[in-house]
C-alpha cells in the first residue's frame, strides 16, 4: 500500500546526524513528545526510552491497549528494539474490549487425531464470512496465528518479555482445545469463561513491564497529526492527546508511525455487548476518517444473538457456548420458537439468530419478548461452566439454573475498519491500524467466532515487524524524519492545539456542553440501532444520514469550543456512526451481518441492480424472512 518514491531515495542518502539537529532545531519551544510523567499511572519516564541520537521523537506511537495494541508495542520493542509510547484512554491498560472476551482464541490443533489444518481453518472463516473474506488474509491468520499464539502468549523462557497465559489444560498437561459454533475442529484454548481477562492481565503487565514500552493511562487521542511528503504523499506524524482528568492538551509526535489499535465501534448503538467508556466509541474509524485514511466494509457490524437485556444497563453478553450446551429461545409464553427462522435452531449462524430474536422482540411494545432457557442443564455444572456469567447474574438476583434470561441482539464486533494491507499499513504513510480497528479483508461479510484475539496478534505483530524492519519501516522512518524537518504545517498544528483555549472551561455552560454531549450519544445509539441496526432500510438509512450529519456538525462545534471526554466522545461517535450508515446505504446487497430490505418506491430500481452473490444463498432467503418483519 505504501508507494515509497523519490523522496525516500534522495533522504536514504543523508546524514543522520544533520538531520536529528535539524530536527531539535526546529522543533525548539514546542512540546513535541510532550508527554508528563505526572498523568501517567503506570509509565515511566520518556527520557528512559530514548530512540536513535537520543530522540524522543524517534519512538513508535501505539493507540490502545487491547490485544493488537500490545503486541504491536512487544513485537516492535522487544525484537526490533525501538521503543514504544503506548496510549490508552483507561485509567488501567486492561480497560479494553479485549479484556471482556469469554469464549477464547483460535490455536490451530497440531494433534493428528482433531483431524484439523489451516485449510480447514480457512475454510471455517470463508464460510463465516459470507463468501467476501480476502483470501490472503484468511491464510495469514490461520498460517501465522499458532507461532504468534506460542511467541506472545506461550512465553516460558526464562527472559519473559512476553506473556505467559495460564490457559486451562487438560490432565495430561496439553492444552485444552474446545470446539465452537461454526468451527470444524476443536481449536479453541481457553481460560474458563473469561480468557480475555487472563490475556489481558498477562499481555499489558509484559507491556507495562518492558523497558522499551511506556505506557500513558487516562489519555484519549483526539486527531491524527499529518502533513505531506515532498511528492505530495500524505503521511502520519504523530497525535493530539487530551489528558481524561485534568484535560491537559498535548502533542506527541513520532517519526517511527503511529498504529491505530484503538479498536471498533459496537459501542455507538443502543443495545451493544461493548464496555461503556473510549472503548468502542468509534475512535479509530473517526481519527482515520478525519485524517484522510481510506475505510472499508463498514456496513458489516456484527450483532451478537443474545445479549443479557436488563433495563438502563449496558448489555452482558451471554456465550455461544450456552446455546452450544443446549440452551433454548422462548419466547414469553415459553415457546421454543428458532426451528421457525431456520432448521438448525439455536445453533443456526449468527446473524441468522440475530434476526430471529430481533423479529421476535419487535412483536411486543417492550422489544422484550426473547429468553433463553438452560434451566434443564445440571445446576453444578452449570455453575462451574459458567461461572463469571453465574455471577454476573446473581448480582441482579437472577438464577441461571432457575431463570428464562431476558435477551436482546446487540452490537458485538466491527468487521470492517480502517483499510489496511497484511502489514497494517493504510494508504497514510506511517499510519498502521491492527485489530479490531483494522478492515484487512480477514472477516468478510461476518467474524467467525474467537477469530478476534488471534487477529490482534497476529496484525498487531505484523505492523510491529513492519516498523522494525530496515528495509520497510526503516524507510518509512526516514521519510517522516525528513518531512518533520521541514514541516511547519506540523508545528503550526501542534501550536494550535496546545495553546488552544477551550472557551467554557469550569463555567455552568461547561456543564451543559458535556450533558448537551450526553445527550447526542444517547441520540446516536438511538439512530443507530433504530435505523442502522439488525435490519436496515433504504428509507431508514437515509433518514439516519442526515440526522447524524446534524449530530455530526453540533458535535464538533462543541468539541472545538471545549474539548472534554464527553465531546471527544460524541464527536467521535457521529463521524464513526455516518461512516457506517454511508457504507450500509451504497451497499444494496444483503449478505452476512448486512441485511437491508428493499421496500417503497425505489425498490424496482435498486432491484435491478443488485447482482446475486456467490455463497449469499441463505442471506437471499433471509430478504424474504427478513420483509416477514414489517
Ligand atoms: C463481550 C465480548 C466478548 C468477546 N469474546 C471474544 C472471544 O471469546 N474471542 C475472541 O476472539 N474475541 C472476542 N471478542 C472480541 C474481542 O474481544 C475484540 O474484538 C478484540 O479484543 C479487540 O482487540 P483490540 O486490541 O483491537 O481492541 P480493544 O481491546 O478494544 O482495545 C482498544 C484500546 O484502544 C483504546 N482507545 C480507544 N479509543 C481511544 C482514543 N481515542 N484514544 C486513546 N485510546 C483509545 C482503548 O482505551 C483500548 O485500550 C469479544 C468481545 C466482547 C465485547
């Protein structure tokens, strides 16, 4: 994706030295690295992790402290020595979407006897997919994923610089490998109900641990800094930072890149299995977009069948695997109803379900018409199975062994994402996305389940061995030191924010722009979920369009005038909710977790130009379902 040019060759010449004065010259009086020891929990001090010449701008910019960011910051400082700032918007790096993951992670069986291989793998994504998988990216997870699962998650060398991931193993001693929905073969490691916790726990402390990685809490990226090459390339040089407590504006510029691993975006809509907070507000489709990175597949959002549905509480996702152990969809008179939607029932795929339980909610005035049932299941065993879910519920006096748990569908997982090669490079140079945040073309139409930590790892550790490569990233970095050099554009940006005064800080107007904020979320997840949701319409679509366009200007008139968590927030949530209702109204074609019915007056016209798709045989048949919604 990157088109190295002239430029690069002219600068591979040059002194480095010359250049890094140069660049020290420049950048007198400005607080690039800018970073306060103070604001961080957990870092230490930048002049520790100095890069090249002892330049502080020479160290790699992470955003987000989830699966991909990590191992993105591991791979880079670990085996390419460069040293790493990682960025993250908790106040605790394992505050991220990765840390909520129950299920577990793909590690591809090397034991003849589960009959598996990564073509069968592959096959199981494709499949998953709707047919709109790109074929290389499928190959490079099922390829890469074990040596990346055994390299920073398996780490039992005496050094440890990566993780050591206690997963459940069987008696003999061998991991235990389970079998999910949609998956040929038992793949799955796992670490009781809550692997993501275990991942999380284990992967941040080796990040927070490694001498070259410094971790910044509480701080939220706000905007990409960019500027162009002499060639007129577009390029990536650092980012703008609002501290989340004390709202301290800073800049922090990077001639090693920046990768984008601030994860997706199901946190935009009403009913959503994402943890509240910058988790999935959309940041990374919002910083791309506004930057000028191209985005793809954006339509895809993947909802999750059952979500725990309890009134003015974010959702809690209940496991597959619940419905994999026997778990049964009644409706509130007790009736079991999925063998009505499709022959395999509960066990159909995904977005199948996801459409089955939407349609039933919606023949009640509640929208709360769907339980699930595994009371017949032994209560031990259930209990022991289950256990965070078990707790979960019986901290809101519910009984897993005795209730129908009220569900809903919720937005669970973005698909698409910022484009990126199997690099993570993106069409800015020296902009690198992974994980969740990233359209690799690895998911297609829809994600196989436990298919999202494995890709973090996987891309997060590519995009770190493309920076530390001389030939690749070496380059790279060259370039962004010599466009630094001589970018005033730059220097006027960072002036421009850090000496930005935010006009109502502490006033009473203050308080009204972040409740104005709050306010406009709860709008956006309303429109999102109404319009943009399960099922879309061409009319409903369009209708979304031009609400959050509105939402989209109100937002960022607040955020210029007083930035804050609140309105870097809804900002962020209205770029990223247009991006996907843009992509869900140019794609007419129902296919995996994009469903849209065609209805009123334009339905001939857009008829006519829809083409059949291969493998969208059962989605087809799912526009006939779906119109039994109206
Ligand atoms: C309930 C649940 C269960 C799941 N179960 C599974 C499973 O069993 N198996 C599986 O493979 N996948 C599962 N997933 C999906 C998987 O957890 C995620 O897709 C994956 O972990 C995403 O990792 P990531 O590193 O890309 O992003 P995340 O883990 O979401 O991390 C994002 C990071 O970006 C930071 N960030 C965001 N915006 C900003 C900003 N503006 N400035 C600074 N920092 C920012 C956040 O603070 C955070 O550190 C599940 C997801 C959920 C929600």
């Amino acid at each position: 994706m990157l088109s190295l040019s002239r430029a690069a060759k002219k600068i591979l010449g040059r002194e480095q030295r010359e250049l890094s004065n140069g660049l020290q010259k420049a950048f007198q009086g400005v607080s690039i690295s800018g970073v306060n020891v103070n604001m961080h929990v957990h870092s230490r001090s930048l002049s520790t992790h100095l890069g090249d010449n002892n330049n502080p701008n020479d160290a790699l910019i992470v955003i987000g402290s989830g699966v991909a960011g990590c191992s993105a910051a591991l791979i880079a400082a670990e085996k390419h020595k460069i040293p790493v700032t990682l960025l993250c918007a908790g106040s605790l790096p394992t505050d991220c979407n990765s840390y909520w993951a129950q299920g577990g992670i793909i590690y591809r069986n090397y034991d003849p006897a589960a009959n598996d291989s990564a073509a069968s793998l592959v096959a199981d994504v494709q499949r998953a997919g709707a047919g709109l998988c790109d074929d290389g990216a499928v190959w490079k997870l099922a390829l890469d994923g074990p040596d990346r699962v055994r390299e920073l998650l398996l780490d039992e060398s005496e050094e440890g610089r990566y993780a050591n991931v206690p997963f459940d193993r069987t008696q003999d001693g061998n991991l235990s490998c389970c079998l999910e929905a949609s998956h040929a073969a038992p793949r799955i490691i796992h670490f009781a109900d809550h692997t993501g916790k275990a991942i999380t726990e284990h992967i941040t402390a080796a990040a927070l641990n490694h001498p070259l990685i410094s971790v910044v809490t509480d701080t939220i990226v706000t905007d990409l800094i960019t500027a162009e090459t002499e060639d007129k390339q577009k390029i990536c040089l650092g980012t703008h930072t609002l501290h989340k407590n004390t709202g301290q504006r800073q800049s922090l510029v990077s001639t090693r890149g920046t990768i984008l691993a601030s994860g997706g975006l199901g946190g935009i809509y009403e009913h959503s299995t994402n943890p509240a907070g910058f988790n999935a507000l959309g940041s990374s489709t919002s910083l791309a977009t506004r930057a000028g990175a191209h985005t793809s597949d954006l339509e895809y959002v993947q909802f999750h069948p059952t979500a725990l549905q309890i009134p003015n509480e974010s959702c809690f996702l209940l496991t597959e695997a619940l419905r994999g152990e026997g778990a049964i969809l009644r409706d509130r008179n007790g009736r079991a109803f999925a063998n009505d939607f499709h022959p395999d029932g509960e066990l159909a795929p995904r977005d199948i379900v996801a459409r089955g339980v939407f349609n039933e909610n919606q023949k009640v005035d509640d929208g709360n018409n769907v339980f699930l049932d595994i009371t017949h299941r032994d209560s031990e065993w259930l209990k022991s199975r289950f256990p965070s879910i078990n707790a979960h519920l019986q901290q809101r006096g519910m009984d897993i062994t005795k209730d129908h748990l009220p569900i809903t569908p919720a937005a669970h997982y973005t698909c698409g994402g910022v484009t990126t090669d199997l690099e993570g490079c993106t069409n800015i140079m020296g902009l690198f996305c992974a994980g969740e945040a990233a359209r690799t073309g690895l998911h297609g139409g829809n994600r196989l389940a436990s298919t999202s930590l494995l890709e973090g790892l996987v891309y997060g550790g590519a995009a770190g061995d493309f920076v530390g490569r001389p030939e690749q990233g070496g380059l790279v970095h060259e370039i962004l030191k010599e466009t630094l050099h001589r970018s005033s554009e730059t220097r006027d940006q960072i002036r421009e924010w850090q000496d930005g005064k935010s006009l109502k800080k502490n006033s009473a107007e203050a308080e009204n722009d972040k409740e104005g904020s709050k306010e406009l979320l709860k709008k956006v997840r309303r429109i999102m979920w109404d319009h943009v949701g399960v099922v879309r319409t061409p009319i409903g679509l369009t209708h979304a369009m031009s609400k959050l366009a509105e939402i989209k200007e109100e937002a960022s008139d607040l955020m210029r005038k007083n930035p804050c968590v609140e309105t870097v927030g809804i900002r962020d949530a209205a770029y990223a909710g247009e991006s996907v209702t843009q992509a869900a109204l140019a794609n007419r074609v129902s296919a995996g977790a994009h469903c849209i019915v065609l209805e009123g007056p334009d339905v001939n016209e857009v008829e006519a130009s829809i083409e059949p798709q291969e493998d969208s045989t059962e989605t087809s048949q799912e526009i006939g379902g779906a119109l039994r919604l109206r």
